[in-house]
C-alpha cells in the first residue's frame, strides 16, 4: 500500500513540474532541478532497495536517517542557490531604477525647455518664428536653465 502511495505521490509531483513548464510558470533552470527530485522520488519508491544499498554504503544505520540528510542538504542548496537569485535580481532591479531616475529627470528636463520655448515663441512678435517651436528648431543640449536656442529651418538664430 506505501508503495502505491509513494508512486502516486512522485508521478503528482512530475505531472505538477511538467505542467508548470508547459504553461512557462516556471524556468527551465529550474526545472531540471525539480525534475530530478521527481525522478529520485520514483526510484526510491519502486526500488526501496536502493536507499538500503546506499545506506550501507554511506554508513548510516537506518535508510531513513540518509534520506533525511539527503532532504536537508537538498532544502539548504535550493535556499542557498534561490538567495543568490534574488541577490542578483535585487542588483539588476537597483541598476534598472536607476537608469529609470535619469531618464524621468532628463524628459521633465526636457520638457520644462520645450515649454519655455513654446510660450516664449507664443509671445514673440517675429513673423518668422511663430509655429516654429519644436524639437528640432531647440537646441536642447544646452544643460542651464532658462537659456534657449530657438533656430529657423536654416539654421540661423533668431
């Protein structure tokens, strides 16, 4: 009966990992992992015998005691493998927001010139200039505040 019970419970486990890279909820570097587990699953439970083999082997008195080691030691690589992942996606996440930061701060920059230019070109009494007040008549290079290069089509300065 623990057999039947334990070979249910390992094909479960291997359905649920399929299922869960089939629908892409979970990477495949993390798959094979799993898999494996699954697989020793069912090879301990088809073949009882191979824990017995292997805890004669290690030493271990009681094949339950190996496979409780054998469990632990799992537990602590997949902590320690899913800290390092997360170390690395916290890196990459504080790099990303910082590019975000720069560029939030150059488009409000750039849109305090744009605006600055639209209203002084609205107010401005030169025939040529009116509607003349987009990206590519600014320059916008320029980093000081308040300091605008409105330019004709020619190049020329106003």
């Amino acid at each position: 009966m623990i057999v039947w019970l334990g070979l249910g419970f390992a094909l479960i486990i291997l359905a649920v990992i399929f299922w869960l890279l089939l629908t892409r909820k979970l990477r495949e570097k993390y798959a094979l992992l799993w898999l494996l587990i699954g697989v020793a699953m069912l090879v301990l439970t088809v073949f009882p015998g191979v824990l017995n083999g292997l805890a004669d082997l290690v030493g271990v008195e009681l094949p339950a005691n190996l496979l409780f080691i054998l469990a632990l030691a799992l537990l602590i690589g997949v902590t320690l493998h899913q800290s390092f992942e997360l170390s690395t996606a916290e890196d990459e996440i504080r790099r990303v927001a910082e590019e975000v930061a720069i560029l939030r701060a150059e488009t409000e920059r750039l849109d305090t010139l744009l605006t600055a230019a639209s209203v002084s070109t609205a107010a401005s009494s030169d025939p040529v200039l009116p509607g003349r007040a987009d990206a590519a008549s600014l320059d916008l290079r320029s980093p000081a505040p308040g300091h605008l290069d409105v330019r004709d089509a020619d190049g020329s300065t106003a």
